[in-house]
C-alpha cells in the first residue's frame, strides 16, 4: 500500500492537487490583498494621478473642523453639509493634484532648503523669533496631520504662489472700466425726506377688554411659552477627569523643560542709534560718543553726516533683524558702545542704554499651575478611552444614567428652553463649561424624542456630551390674565405703527400723484428736509446729513421725481429724489487709483479662478460616487 502511494505521488494528477494545495494556503495568507486586487480604493483617477479614501477621509475631517470653528460652537453640522463639505475636500484635493501636475509639466519644483526656509519664518511656529519644533509638533496633532503632510503642504502651495502669482499678473483694469467704476461710486444724490417715528404717533384710545383679548388671541407666537425639553445630559470631560490623572515630579521636569521657553522672559537692553552712509563716518561718531554719551550732540553730529540718530528703545535680541548687529549689542556692556557694524542700510552704531536682565520663572512657582496643565492633556486623551466604553455600555443595554455613573461622567436632568432658561425665566445650569453652553443647548435641541444617546464631541470643552430626550413640552399660549400688562403696551405699539404707516403712505400717494413731496407734506402739516447731496455710503456724523440707512439703497434705485417709501428702525421714512449729481473721474485722481486697484484685484481672481478651472479640465478627474459615501465626516 505504502509503495502504491509512494507511486501515485509522481504521477501528474498529484502534482497538480499539491500545486492547488499550495496556491490554496498561500492566497488564505494573503487573503485581503487578493481580495482588493480588482477592487478600486480611489475616490478620484485623474490623469497621471489618483487620491486614495484615506487622504480624502484626513481632508474631509480638516475641512469639517475648519468650517466648525469658522461658524462657532453652536454649529451643528447637518449631513447635506457634510456630504458639501466632503465634496469640498475632495475638490480641493483635485486642485491640489492639478496644480502639481502642472507644476512638473513645465519644470518649477521648490527645493528642500526653500521649504524649511519657510517653515522656519511661520510666525505661529517661533517663540521669542526663533522656531520651535514643539509648537509645529502640536499644531500638527490638532490638525490630524504628520511632518511628510505638512510639507508637501507647504510644498505645494509655494509652487502654486509661483505658478498662481504668474497668472495674476496678467490682471488689467481697462480705463473705461475704472471710469464706469468711480461714475457708480462717487455719484451723489439729492432727496426731499419725511420721516414718521413711532414716539411721535398720538397716544391711541385705550383697548377695550375685547379688543385686548383679539389681539392677544391673533398673536399666539408674541404672547406664548417657549417649547420645553427634558433631557438627561452626561458629561465627560478632561476637566473632570483631571483629577483622576496623576503627574510625577519627573513628569512635571519634563514638561517644565519642553515648555521652558514659556517660562523665560529674554533679556531687554535700552538702545540708541546712529545710522550712517560711510563706515570712516560711522567710526567718528562711535568714537565721539565713547568720549561723549550727550545724545542730543550725536543727533546733530549725525545728521550733519549725512545720517541720523534716534532711540529705538527696550528690545530684545528677537526684535534686532540683522543677527551682526544683535551679536555686537548684546556683547556690548551697560553704556557700551558698538563697533561700526554694515547692513543694507549703512552703518549701524548702537549704544546700550540700559540693560533689563532675563528672568527664568523655576519650576517651583509654576509647579501647580503647570502639574495642571499636565493633567488636563493626559485628561483629554482618558475621555477618549472613557468614551468608547461609555458607547459599549449604551450598546449593550445600559441606560445612559447607568453608563454615566460606571464611567464617572457628570449627569443630570434639566428642563430648559431653546435659550437655556427654565419655565420661570432663569438660567438653568448645564455641566459643562462656559464656552460650550451654545454647544450643549444645541445638542438638546436637535435630540430626537425616542433615540437611543449617542456620545458627540464638545469642541469647545475637550470632552464628551450624551442627551437622552425625556419629554417636549410645546408652546402654550399665556393666560391672558397673566401677561395683561404686557398685551396692552404691544397693543399700544402697534396702534401707533399702524397710524404713522397710514400717514407715510397717504404722503406717497400725494407724491406720486404729480406734486412734489415738500408740498404734498406741507398740505398734510408733516416736516421734510431736503437732504444731501450724498453718496452711497456717507459718512456718518456729517453736519445736516440724517438719511435713514434703510432709504439708501431705495434712493439710489429711483429716477428724478420718483418717491419710495420704506420701514425703518424708528418708524417709517418717505423720500423722492430731487437730483442726481454724477461724478468726474478726471477730478478725482484717488478714486480713479483706488478703483483701478479694485479692478486689478477682481480681475486677478478671475483670471486665477479661469486657470484653475483649465487645470482641472485638463487633469479630467473622475469621481467614485460609491466611494464618495465612505468620505463623509
């Protein structure tokens, strides 16, 4: 039997099943790679380029952070706005691909000495004017970014000022083009104005308890309660948890000496200068003043050098530019004077006035406010742990009071209106920070009655905010006996509205009817003034010059003779346009400039906007819709 075996194994029939043996176990390796091999992972195939789901993911998330801090913590992205924004992210992404790939088309490149240049001189990345790599290392965590992004980040966006700044110098404001501009501009107009406030109305007969009680009844949305939400609210934040954390004498040594800078004030020195055109002249008066520290004589002694002379007071050696010259000042001894030291403006000698020593605050004055500060990051990083098993727990069938005590968050229940009040007026108190109360009210108010919790982040709190909706209490309108006081001055209000509207539009009528405003007002005992000339936006505070802003752009879309008439914030205003007074550009040479700069620039971002859309066109990218879902923050 062993020999028949033996046999068969040479035969071809048991080659091929341990060759299939063999493909079998090694595609059961390498099963996620032969599984993806006729799968796409791109979003976008461009020409000569692609962007894969991941690096769409990472833009989408930055765009959504972005557009979150641009409209405040009281934003609450809906998802049309992240799928615009996911769309936005990948366009630019596109852009960015473009632009490169025309960029190596026709040969710029940025070397790598260029790049760090310009990271080195981001002022949000210096302390004390000199770069700091811890900074850099934080700004790129909070951006979700590493060190290879970041740079081809700034690699690409200097090749797109050259290649950007190439086009935009194209940009022209044509003569004819100006001129209309300044026409629009400048041109001022002349308008006989009436005004009606509502202060000036009659006081109206006293509403009678029917009238009070329609008019309270026709205006349920003044005279009603606002809509009241009970919600349980959970909290987890890095404050909370700060005092979980525990911070070490050598933890906090290290953190005082990455943050040193922090702590250290530089040294400041007081200091004179005399600037020079030669360095023989610049010689004399460091020699004059060695022998006489008299400012007031090396003032004129310079000036008579064909220099000058003056204090540039306490500075530090960050604030000197030239490093030459900072090397000789802060070599220089208290009344020292320096040697002559060129730079591209002449020849520098400097006097040292006074000298303020640098102060190191030791770690022992910080040690608390600095062990804090500790806390609260490594806080930060445990609310995303605690996070996450606070979601399990809710998953699995807990309550979120439950899970909330399990995981040591801040609950409660409050009852509040959109505002944050409670059915007495008062503020109510939410656990979380000041500046993410907007936050949190949002939350409660876009929660869904009957929907499990779900953890969201508070951005403006380092943490974590869970709402379960317990009960909506809508709006009810108030007991006409409660709030009588209040109906009544409203009907008041409005009674004077409606008199002095009446009154503006009898005079409109008359206006329009062939007689000018100034008499059809002096026929209905109303004042008018004859106002201006002015322009479209005046200068406020202008003697004699009082158009209601709401009149303006009604004004300056009438014809001669033409009246209008418009609400304002006092009451109501009637004016008709007595005469138009156009404008010169041949007598107003600053405008003409100020226009053609105006023009140039508008014209630059066309052309900007036209080149970047040809780019794209050109790179003919295609977008995976199916792949586009995944991108979504």
């Amino acid at each position: 039997m062993i020999t028949w075996f033996r046999a068969l194994t040479q035969t071809w029939i048991a080659k091929v099943l341990f060759l299939l043996l063999v493909l079998s176990f090694g595609i059961w390796g390498i099963e996620d790679t032969v599984r993806n091999l006729w799968r796409e992972t791109a979003v976008v195939r461009m020409e000569g380029a692609s962007i894969e789901v991941p690096e769409a993911q990472t833009a989408a998330r930055r765009e959504l952070q972005r557009v979150t801090r641009q409209l405040g913590p009281s934003f609450e992205p809906e998802e049309p706005l992240r799928r615009a924004v996911a769309m936005q992210a990948v366009e630019n992404l596109i852009s960015e691909r473009a632009q490169r790939l025309e960029a190596t088309r026709i040969g710029v490149s940025t070397p790598d000495a260029v790049v760090q240049e310009y990271v080195f001189s981001i002022p949000n990345f210096q302390t004390g004017g000199r770069f700091n790599r811890l900074i850099l290392d934080q700004w790129l965590r909070q951006n979700d970014m590493n060190e290879a992004m970041f740079l081809q980040l700034v690699r690409d966006d200097l090749q797109r000022i050259q290649l950007i700044g190439a086009v935009r110098t194209g940009a022209m404001a044509p003569t004819l083009l100006t001129n209309a501009m300044v026409r629009f501009e400048r041109e001022q107009r002349v308008a006989q104005v009436a005004e009606f406030p509502l202060l000036e109305a009659p006081e109206p007969e006293p509403p009678t308890e029917a009238a009070l009680a329609r008019f309270h009844a026709n205006n349920p949305d003044r005279f009603s309660t606002p809509a009241i939400r009970e919600a349980t609210v959970a909290v987890l934040t890095a404050e909370t948890l700060a005092d979980q954390v525990e911070v070490s004498d050598a933890d906090l040594a290290a953190a005082y000496e990455a943050r040193h800078s922090q702590f250290e004030t530089p040294e400041r020195r007081d200091l004179q200068q005399a600037l020079l055109p030669t360095e023989d002249a610049a010689r004399a008066i460091a020699a004059a003043w060695t022998a006489n520290a008299d400012f007031d004589a090396i003032q004129q002694a310079a000036t008579a050098a064909g220099g000058g002379a003056l204090s540039l007071g306490d500075l530090t050696r960050a604030d000197l530019p030239i490093e030459a010259l900072a090397a000789a000042v802060f070599a220089a001894p208290a009344g020292g004077i320096t040697a002559p030291v060129q730079s591209p403006f002449g020849w520098h000698v400097m006097r040292v006035a006074r000298i303020t020593p640098g102060v190191t605050t030791p770690l022992a004055e910080v040690a608390d406010r600095l062990r804090r500060e500790v806390a609260l990051e490594r806080a930060g990083d445990l609310a995303f742990d605690r996070a996450n098993r606070v979601e399990d727990a809710i998953a699995g069938g807990a309550t979120l009071e439950e899970a909330a005590r399990r995981y040591a968050m801040t609950v409660t229940t409050v009852k509040l209106d959109a505002e944050g009040r409670d059915a007495e007026g008062l503020p109510v108190v939410l656990p979380v920070p000041a500046a993410a109360r907007q936050e949190a009210l949002r939350s409660i108010f876009t929660a869904e009655m009957g929907r499990a919790p779900r953890l969201a982040e508070l951005r403006q709190a380092e943490g974590f905010m869970a709402v379960e909706l317990k009960a909506i209490t809508p709006p009810a309108l108030k007991p006409l006996e409660s709030i009588a006081d209040e109906v009544r001055l409203a009907f008041i209000v409005d009674a004077r509205r409606r008199f002095q509207e009446e009154k503006a539009a009898a005079l409109l009528g008359a206006s329009r009817n062939g007689a000018s405003l100034a008499d059809a007002a002096t026929a209905q005992g109303v004042q008018s003034d004859r106002m201006g000339p002015f322009g479209r936006q005046p200068v406020a505070g202008t003697p004699g010059l009082t158009v209601p802003p709401e009149l303006l752009p009604a004004i300056f879309n009438l014809r001669v003779g033409e009246a209008t008439m418009v609400p304002t914030r006092g009451g109501f205003a009637v004016a008709q346009l007595l005469e138009i007074i156009a404008a010169d550009p041949a007598a107003d040479p600053a405008a003409v400039a100020n226009a053609r700069t105006t023009l140039m620039s508008q014209s630059a971002d066309e052309l900007e906007a036209a080149y970047l859309a040809a780019l794209r066109t050109r790179a003919a990218p295609r977008i995976n819709q199916g792949l586009m879902q995944q991108v979504i923050p």
